[in-house]
C-alpha cells in the first residue's frame, strides 16, 4: 500500500491510477466495505476525518455516496455547498482558487468538488494542500465514477481482461466515458466498440490514446452490429447540462445508441447493461429494467447495482486517502 501516484493524494483523473492499485488496493478494500455494509458492521474507519463536499453543478449519486461513506464511516461531512455557484461568493465572482485557498484555511482532511469546467479539477488541486476528489470537472473526467463501474464490471465477470465494452451515447462529452477509457485499456485484451451518433464521436486524443496502448477499437453508429459479442454495455445520456446538441433518437439515420428489447434480445445472456445515470431515454426502461442483465440501479440478492457499487468505492476510498496510504 506505499506506490505513491503522481499528484496523489489528490485524485484528479484517472490516467494517475495503476492496474495494481485497482486490483490489489482499491477494489479489495472495497469488497470489505461491501461486507461491513451487509453485516450492518458499526465500524468506523473514518472517526475523527473531516470532509468539504463543494459540488457546482448538479449532481445526486456523487454527492450523496460521498457524504453517506463519510457519514456511515464515522466521520464529519463539515461543510457542504450543493449548489456552490449561486450560493457561495463564487457567484460574486470568487475564483475557485480562491474558494480552495480559503477552505484550506479552514482546515479539512479533504475536499470533494464537482466544478463545471473541464480542468477545475486540476486548478483546485495546484492551490490546494487538503486532497482534492474530482467528482466531475465539466466534460473532463469523472474518476471516482469510473473506479466504480470498473469494479462493478469486475464483480460481474471476475474479471476485466479480455472483455468487449460497448461505449454509447455521448462520447464527446460523458466525463465518465473519458476517465473510463483510461483506466479499462491498462487490461490486455479488452475490446471497445465505440457507439454513437457522428457529432458525439469520442475525442480525437482519446483514440491516440487507444492506439498508443494497442487497445482493439472500432467506432460505429449501430449498436445492432456488435450486441451479440458485447459484454458490458456501457450507455450514456447526451451531456445537454455541459453543452452537448440533443439530437433525434427516432431518426436512425443518425445512429442506433440506444439500449431496448431488440438489442437485449441480441445480446449475451451473461452481457450486463450498465449506465453512470441519470438514465433519460437512451435506455427502454419498460423493456429493459426487469431483465436481470440490467444493474444500473437495483441490486437483485448477489447482484449488486452499480449504484450500491458505488458506495463501497466510495467508502473504500475515502479509507485510502484519509490514511494517507496508496
Ligand atoms: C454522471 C456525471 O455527472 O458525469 N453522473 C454521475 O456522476 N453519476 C453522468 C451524467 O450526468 O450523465
């Protein structure tokens, strides 16, 4: 537990994490979190930790899985600023430098801040000496969202090496699409089919970056065409909040992204659907939420949610930094 990462103990994106790190540090921990949830085990690894949770932007899950972990964990959530931009001086113009800068003042053990700008992340975290959590940076990166949908791939398949991912929807903007990609291609033989409509295409230097670690890729418009290969089908929404043109789904011509009956019906029976949420219509709620493939929201007995996921990274996570050990 001593590998120190660039930038640690901030966590700004994802390319600072190892393969070793996920496997032998995080995603174990995080397997004991999800025990001490299940035995309702009153152990507080957090007692006496302190955290600022200062979210611009919208936001339920990250919020809410930060500050419970914390909370369940025994420590204090000391200051919380849901809505930072209207409610805090920042919307008298406060820079972020200076929101960080007088936070730290204050004193915490660490940060958790969604900021709506793509590297705001990064900017608290150069001023900052309390760790910094990036909960969302814009159309950045997304970490912590990707550390739990990896392991709530792992959980399903034992597994990440060799599997086919399936990225869909908004690839230019879902922040968690961006942190994902990084960490999914540092396993060996993962495959990813990239889905989505020609004007959501994935940024040019995250397909340098593919290319670079040899990674299997291949950019299409119709899910159709893979879903019968596909293990994890990884759906997005189009990022309106942070920019991105709605477009019409029902207009085929444009692309095949979303995730109904037929495509189920087309996929593995062991393929799972997962999405980081809020879910609009990119997924055929009706047609999808009742098959047991699907484990976006609801844990059925063994099968964990993403979303419960989720709170054991969290959790896990929160341990690791507040101990200061990697
Ligand atoms: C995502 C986000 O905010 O980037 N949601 C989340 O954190 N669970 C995805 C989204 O907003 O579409």
């Amino acid at each position: 537990m001593n590998a120190k990462f660039e930038g640690w103990p901030h966590v700004v994106k994802t390319q600072q994490f190892s393969r070793e790190w996920l496997e032998s540090t995080l995603f174990p921990l995080a397997d004991e979190e999800g025990r001490r949830f299940r035995m309702h085990d009153a152990g507080k690894p957090l007692v006496g930790k302190e955290m600022v949770s200062l979210f611009v932007g919208e936001s339920l899950r990250t919020r809410a899985r930060f500050e419970i972990a914390m909370k369940r964990g025994g420590g204090d959530v000391i200051f919380v600023s849901p809505d930072a931009k209207r409610t805090s001086s920042m919307a008298k113009g406060e820079s972020l430098e200076d929101t960080i800068g007088i936070l730290n003042e204050f004193g915490a053990d660490v940060i958790v801040l969604r900021h709506d700008e793509e590297g705001g992340a990064a900017r608290a975290a150069a001023v900052s000496e309390i760790p910094i959590i990036n909960a969302g940076d814009g159309p950045g990166q997304h970490p912590t969202q990707a550390f739990l949908d990896l392991y709530t791939a792992r959980k399903y398949f034992g597994k990440i090496d060799g599997l086919h991912f399936a990225m869909m929807g908004d690839l230019t903007g879902s922040r968690t699409i961006h942190s994902l990609i990084y960490l999914v291609s540092r396993y060996p033989g993962v495959r990813i089919s990239l889905v989505s409509p020609e004007n959501h295409r994935i940024g040019s230097n995250l397909i340098e970056h593919l290319e670079e670690c040899r990674v299997v890729h291949r950019e299409l418009r119709d899910i159709r065409e893979v879903a019968s290969e596909v293990d994890v089908f990884y759906q997005t929404r189009i990022q309106t909040n942070l920019g991105t043109q709605a477009w019409d789904r029902a207009d085929v011509s444009q692309g095949f992204t979303i995730i109904n009956k037929e495509v189920l019906d087309l996929a593995k029976k062991n393929a799972i659907i997962m999405h980081p949420l809020p879910c609009l219509n990119e997924i055929v709620r009706g047609e999808v939420d009742d098959d047991l493939r699907a484990v976006y929201i609801k844990t059925r007995g063994e099968r964990i949610s993403q979303v419960r996921c989720g709170l054991f990274i969290t959790s896990a996570l929160l341990r690791i930094i507040l101990s200061q050990e990697a």
